[in-house]
C-alpha cells in the first residue's frame, strides 16, 4: 500500500466499497421479512386497525426487552412524542435534553409546546452529564430525556437517582443504541419510559418506524391512545366523544410490523457483532498517535450505532476537518464533527421559528439563551470527533482496512509536521 494520499493522488485504502445501511448488503434482510410481508398482503389487510402484524410486534418487543407494553408508531420521532405526550404536560413545562442527538428528540417537546432546556455533556461519551442535568432543574422540569448517543449508554445509575429525588420522569432515547447495556441491564428499561427507532441506518429496520415502551400503564395507555388519534378502538361510541384529548395519527402500517417483527430476533446478534467488530478496530488503534478511540465506562456495554474516533490535534498536527476529508477520500465513511454544531444553535432555535411569528413556548416560558457557550463541553467535543459508520456485517478485513485508513492519514500528517519544523 503506497503512504501517498487518496487526497493526494495515491491509492485507497479500502480496497472495495464498504456494505452501507443503505444497501441490501449492509441490512440482514432475508426470507423471514419476505415472508411476513406478503402474509400481511395476502391478508387483504394493511392497516393495523384490523391487522395482526404490529400488535404482534409490540408483544414481542416489549417481551424480549423485559418491559410491561410497547406502542409502535411511525418513526422514532414519535417515538419520543409518544412519550412527551403520556406525560400530558402543562404549556412551559420543561424537559432537560443533551445538545447532541438528532433534532428527533427535541421536536416533540416543542409540539407538546413545552420548552427543550440543554443541558451539556460528559466530554469523552458525548453523552449528558448528570451534574449539568441537576444544575438545569427547577420546579418546572417535567423530564429528562437521556440519549445514548452512537450506541454509547448514558450514566443511567446517576440520572435515575436525580429523577427521584426531584420527582420527575426519565425518558431514554434508545434510536441509537439497541441492545447496549448500563450496569449489566438493556437500555430502554431503565428509565419510565424508552423511544425506539426503525429508520433505515438504525440496527434494526423497516425503513420508518417506532416503538415507545414502558413498564407504568398509565403511560402505556395514553400514548396507544395518542399514536391513534385518542381514538379508544373498543369503544361502541361512533360519535365525536370517541376522540378523547388532542392527539396525533403516528399509526404503523401491518407492512412496516411485519418487516420489523421479523427483524426483531435478529437485533441481539446484530448488537453483537458490531460490538465485536469495534472493539477489534478499538485494540488496532492501540498507540496511533493522534487518535483516540471511544471512551467506554466500565459500567457500560455499548451497541455501536456509529465508532466515534477522536481527534487530538495537537498531536496529530492537523484539524479534525482535515484528518476527515483525508479519511473520507481513503473510502471510510463518516460524518467529519457529527453534527457539526450542538442543536441549540440550529436556526430553528437561534431564531425561534416555531409558530408562526409568536415565538412560542420560547416566548413567554424560555429562559435559556440559545448560543454559542451554552455547552462549552458539548461545543469543544464536536470539534473533535469523527463518526465512522459502523456495520455489522463488516469484515475482519474490511475493519483492517479502515485501520490502515486512519494509520496512513495519521502518519502522513504526523510526518509533514516533522519536515516542517526548522533544524536545530
């Protein structure tokens, strides 16, 4: 392998395409899908009104999880909506959410017209700090919602002693991180309620989708009732008293249940072999100078959603933007920085486009000012960080060839800098 760069003119590291989530090869897609779909077709009934496929995926879910109920829905998203929702807050209520994760998660706070208060965090998992999060509560905090980001769970132990003594709920954000573990327990139990997601990229898929499950039946309850209108299906009331409260329709289909209820005994394996595959790149990258790979509590067993490599550029002797574009062109996918910029300095918030020109709930229940600064850690940690997209079906080859990736930009870099300084 020549040490020229990719960016440079010189040969790939990757020798072929890596499988992508967006492919059939990077998917475990097989004939139990097949199947499933076109019993449901054959069954004349797509809609889960009437359809036995999601019914069948929220018993089955919520039963190798080890929780009381789950509700399916139509995307992650509402997922977390679902959740927000079975709270029924009050307008101005707030919930405490980390500035890094996808907007996914902030979205359906502020359609419960409630208002995301950031708080920042833990520097190497990219996760909420749990002191930042008791810093920002006050008696108008309804919840927290913890994201394990990458697959990386957050200190739950920490987060849930907080719940209780203030007396509020513990949402997980579990879209990234299935079958990960905290203390030896699955993400998604241990929290009052956890959000799940079906997305394409997520380790388990039927394109869109969503599961909300919890152990409280008061929750379970009312979010079934919101993913469907607050329609309450064995009422006999055809009238307009069958819609019980302002609800939405996040209804899954019976072909997107069926695709995912086949996918479901296969999600155990597929966090495995991810894991299996990142720590082996992990023990590759022992003593690259200029890289770090993911910070891991002892407590914790993450399932990989992404590998979070981060960049020291002091001894790497080039940005982290730099290091990213060379390891883009050498054929590793990744997001360079992630997300770029913590959410709260997205337009949406900076500016406050919420409903029409009225600001709200920003305006009158804000008391955050969304700007650079509000997460210093948060803010330092993007900067720094580049997300490999991680699979489970890669190889022990293809994690070797993204080793001499990384390896072959680390060097180049690190041997510039050294032709660079002046003789003594």
């Amino acid at each position: 392998m020549s040490d020229q760069l990719a960016l440079l003119g010189g040969p790939k590291a990757i020798r072929e395409p890596l499988p992508t989530f967006l492919e059939y090869a990077g998917r475990t897609f097989g004939r139990e899908e097949e199947e499933l779909v076109l019993r449901a077709l054959r069954s004349g009934c797509l809609s889960r009104n009437g359809g036995v496929m999601v019914a069948a995926l929220e018993r089955e879910f919520a039963a190798r999880l080890g929780a009381a109920r789950a509700v399916a829905c139509s995307s992650g998203t509402a997922a977390v909506h679902l959740a927000v929702a079975a709270l029924n807050p009050e307008p101005g209520d707030e919930f405490i959410v980390p500035p890094i994760t996808d907007m996914g998660t902030i979205l359906p706070v502020l359609w419960q017209n409630c208002v995301p208060v950031f708080a920042d965090v833990d520097p190497e998992t990219l996760t909420i700090d749990p002191d930042d999060v008791e810093r920002n509560i006050t008696d108008r905090t309804r919840a927290i919602i913890a994201v394990h980001l990458a697959g990386q769970p957050c200190q739950m132990a920490q987060l849930r002693t907080l719940a209780d003594r203030y007396h509020i709920t513990l949402i997980e954000d579990c879209a990234q991180a299935y079958w990960a573990k905290c203390d030896g327990k699955l993400v998604g139990t241990l929290g009052d309620a956890a959000c799940f997601s079906l997305q394409q990229s997520k380790h388990i898929t039927c394109g869109e989708g969503g599961l909300m499950v919890t152990s409280r039946p008061e929750l379970a309850d009312r979010a079934g009732l919101f993913a469907d209108k607050a329609w309450p299906r064995d009422s006999k009331d055809l009238g307009g008293a069958r819609f019980l409260f302002l609800a939405q329709n996040y209804r899954m289909s019976e072909l997107q249940g069926a695709v995912a209820l086949a996918q479901l005994p296969k999600v155990a394996e597929v966090a495995q072999r991810r894991r299996q595959r990142a720590l082996l790149l992990t023990e590759m990258l022992a003593n690259v100078p200029g890289v770090r790979p993911p910070t891991v509590p002892v407590n914790t067993d993450p399932s990989y959603w992404l590998y979070m490599l981060h960049i020291d550029e002091g001894a790497a002797a080039v940005s982290t933007a730099q290091f990213g574009e060379a390891l883009l062109a050498e054929g590793v996918p990744a997001w360079v920085q992630y997300i770029v910029k913590p959410l709260y300095l997205a337009s949406l918030i900076t500016e406050l486009r919420t409903y029409g020109n009225s600001q709200y709930p920003f305006h009158p229940y804000g008391r955050q000012e969304y700007k650079a600064g509000l997460c210093p850690q948060a803010e330092r940690a993007l900067n720094h960080v580049i997300a490999i997209h991680w699979n489970e079906n890669y190889s022990e080859s293809q994690v070797e060839q993204i080793r001499t990736a990384i390896v072959k930009v680390a060097r180049h870099f690190a041997s510039s800098a050294t032709a660079r300084r002046p003789a003594k």
